[in-house]
C-alpha cells in the first residue's frame, strides 16, 4: 500500500463499514471520496481523538 486512502479503497464494504462505525466524526460532513476521507482522518486532531480512546493495553500494543 502506498497511502492510508489505497488502504481505504482495498477494503471490502463491512470493512469500510466497520471503521467508518468506530470513527463516525470522519463522516459528517460527507467525505468527497476515500482520498478526502483519508486525509480527515490524518489530520492530528483526529489522530488524537482516535488515541484517547485506545486503553492501555492498545497503546502498548503501538508503542511497540
């Protein structure tokens, strides 16, 4: 993969589906398309946001 958009596109419909109903501020308003829906969720303001709602346990996970 080459961006978190080709990410995006490469899921199938329940998986797309199913990271829009954890992220659902990524939604509103309506994305142009996966590449404007990736850069949303890029942003740091919603990479923080999708942080504080990892537990400890996940945050260890990534920080590996």
């Amino acid at each position: 993969m080459d961006s978190f958009a080709d990410w995006l596109r490469s899921r199938d419909d329940d998986e797309l589906r199913a990271v829009l109903a954890a992220r659902p501020e990524l939604v509103a308003p309506v994305p142009a398309d996966l590449t404007a829906l990736a850069a949303r969720a890029a942003t740091p303001a919603a990479v923080s946001r999708a942080l504080d709602r990892l537990d400890a346990f996940a945050l260890a996970v990534l920080a590996g």
